[in-house]
C-alpha cells in the first residue's frame, strides 16, 4: 500500500509502498478516507529536535483522518465492516490506575498513532478497535477528519464552564480557532483571540470570535476598553505555545480567573507567579481528548448547529502532499485535508 514516509533523517516524506499493517484480535483495519495535516506532522516534516529524537526513521507518520472499517479482529465487538470511522491517536496501556479509573487521557502509557508506530498517512491503518469512534452519517468526511484536533480543543474549551463568561484564547492556529467556535457556540460573552498572523485571526472572526487582536498592532488593555469590559478575562485558553502570549493571558485575567494550557511552551518557561497567587488564579493542563467524553461532545456540538466549515481550507488529492504540507508551512491556511480514496 500507499504512505508518507519519513525515509531518511531529514526535512519532508515520501510516498512509497510500505507492508500493510497486521490485524491483531483486537484491532480494526481502516480504509483511510481523508487525512489532515497536523502541527505536530510539520514537526515531523521540518525534522526539529522533537522529531528526530521521537520519529523512527522508515515509518509512516499521519493522526488525523477519517475512513471505513474494512477488516477486524476476531475478538472486536461492537463494530461492523463499513462503519465509518476516525480513531483516537492515544493508545493506552489499560493497566495503570488512571486508564483502570476511566481516566485513560491521563495514562502514564500512551503511544502516538503516526508517532510511536505506524499513522494514518496510509491507505490502511490498523488500531486497537477501542480507539475507534464511529462517525453519524449525518457527518461529512471531511469534518470528520479533523475530530482531533478538533477534540483538543473541545477538551480545553470545555475545561471550564463558558456560559456568560468572557474568553481570551491565545494563539489562532486551527485549535486555537476551533476553540473560538466552541466557546461562542455553548455560549460565552466575549470571546477575544490573539495572534501574529492576520490571515488567521480573519479565520477566528468568520468562526466566531467577537474580536480577533494581531498582539503586534493592538494592546489587550485597549480592546477590553473598548468591549467594555472593566476587570479582566474570566476564562484562558493558551493555545500558542508562547511565553509572551501566556504572561499576556495572565496579566489580563479576572481574579479567580480560570486558564486552561493546551500549547506546549519551551521547557523551563518562566512565568510571573504572582499573578497566579494574588489573582487565585485556577490552572489546567490539557493533553489529547477525553476517551472518549470529548468524542460524544464533538459530535453533539456538530449536531447542535456548530460551524467549523471555514476552518477546512485547502484539500489536495495526496499525490499532490508536497504542496499541502507548503500550503501548511506558509501559515496562511486553516486545515488542510489530503484524499486518499
Ligand atoms: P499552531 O502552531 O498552528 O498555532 C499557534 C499559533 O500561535 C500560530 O497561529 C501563531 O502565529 C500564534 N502565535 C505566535 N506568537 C503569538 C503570540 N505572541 N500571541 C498569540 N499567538 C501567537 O498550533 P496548533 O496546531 O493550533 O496547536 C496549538 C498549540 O497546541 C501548539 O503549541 C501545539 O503544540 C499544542 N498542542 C498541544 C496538544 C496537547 O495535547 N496538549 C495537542 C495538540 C497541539
Ligand atoms: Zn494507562
């Protein structure tokens, strides 16, 4: 079969034939729909030092996607051959105490799809049947390709109760913007997103976000003026990864604020801890999606009336991958959906 393969240890992937995966008792074989492009995927396309020090060379990357079940194990229940599906990319261990809990987002185990062993940038993928999620028909694929990152950021918008509250997302990359849908959708007040990059804080308005700030032209101060809004954010939702963007956030927070930390910031980030302490600032770590709480509220929200259609802005057929990891790389894009079928 057909996949993107890092080939050697350096920039970009290639697409070569590789064996077709093996299907344990277990597991579900997937015919691979729609893939999307995810910022760790760039990583791994640029080969920083995360990505070299993680991704084994000769494997096939890719988490994000949708396709059909086209073959399972004998022991799988539940599923049938033909369901569409996509599939969380956290394989758990299912034995420490956390996944025994049901709390399997937080297993001390967890493997990566298209990280730790073979993804879904591939015309077959084999996964654990209980990673997968079936997908209503009543869902277009090409949604339903992005239930991942779409899940980060329904698990961090959700972290904390929006209703009436006014929101400040740092960052407006696809997350950052979906979490802009979600908070206007369950029904914040204001919901206010920074960035560097105009294309994408266009995309944040058409999503939703009552105010869309490029921190490079405008001060925070000002804009919470003008909205007027005399005390500070109830709700913050880091979403870039910067350290200037979190001290930004803090700074701005209400006391008693809430924020929830999905960026990954540079290891020893130092941060201002009195904000943290005078405000009572409450702090969350965020990391993947709920198994599998954040999948069922996904697909309510889409029912619900939630538009993420603009976020879905560039689909290449996959032989044409090396523009659709450019049209990534230059920052003016939302997602971007590859066709396998
Ligand atoms: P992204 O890189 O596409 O988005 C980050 C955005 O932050 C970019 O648009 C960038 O222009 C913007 N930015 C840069 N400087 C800024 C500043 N000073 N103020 C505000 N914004 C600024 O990333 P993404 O795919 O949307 O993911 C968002 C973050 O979440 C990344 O840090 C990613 O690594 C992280 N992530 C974490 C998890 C998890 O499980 N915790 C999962 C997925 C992604
Ligand atoms: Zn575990």
């Amino acid at each position: 079969m057909k996949a993107l393969v890092k080939t050697e240890a350096g920039p970009g992937l290639k697409l070569q034939d590789v064996k077709e995966p093996e299907v344990g008792h277990n597991d579900v074989l997937i015919k691979i729909h729609k893939t999307a492009i995810c910022g760790t995927d760039i990583h791994i396309w640029k080969w920083d030092e995360w990505a070299a020090k993680t991704i084994p060379v000769g494997m096939h990357v890719g988490h994000e996607y949708v396709g059909e079940i086209v073959a399972m194990g004998q022991e799988v229940r539940g599923f049938n051959i033909g369901d569409r599906v996509s599939g969380e990319g956290h394989i758990t261990c299912g034995y420490c105490r956390n996944c025994r809990a049901g709390r399997r987002h937080l297993c001390r185990n967890t493997f990566g799809v298209g990280v730790n062993r073979p993804g879904a940038f591939a015309e077959l993928l084999s996964i654990p049947a209980f990673n997968a999620f079936k997908i209503p028909d009543n869902i277009r694929d090409d949604l339903a390709s992005i239930f991942d990152p779409f899940g980060n950021a329904t698990h961090t918008a959700l972290a904390f109760n929006l209703v009436g509250e006014d929101v400040l997302i740092t960052g407006a990359g696809p997350i950052g913007i979906m979490a802009a849908a979600i908070a206007r959708h369950v029904g914040a007040r204001f919901v206010v997103v920074t960035d560097v990059n105009d294309y994408r804080l266009e995309l944040a308005k058409k999503m939703g976000a009552h105010r869309a700030v490029n921190v490079t032209r405008e001060k925070l101060k000002d804009v919470m003026t003008e909205l007027g809004m005399v005390e500070g954010f109830d709700v913050g939702l880091e979403m870039s990864g910067v350290p200037t963007a979190f001290t930004t956030m803090l700074e701005h927070m209400n006391h008693g604020g809430k924020v929830a930390l999905l960026g990954i910031p540079p290891a020893n980030t130092a941060i201002d801890w009195n904000q943290v302490i005078f405000k009572g600032l409450e702090i969350k770590g965020i990391y993947g999606r709920e198994m599998f709480e954040t999948w069922y509220k996904m697909v309510a929200m889409l029912q619900s009336g939630l538009n993420l259609d603009p976020i879905l802005t560039h689909h290449f057929p996959v032989k044409d991958y090396v523009e659709g990891f450019e049209t990534m790389l230059s920052g003016k894009s939302g997602k971007v959906i590859l066709n396998w079928a």
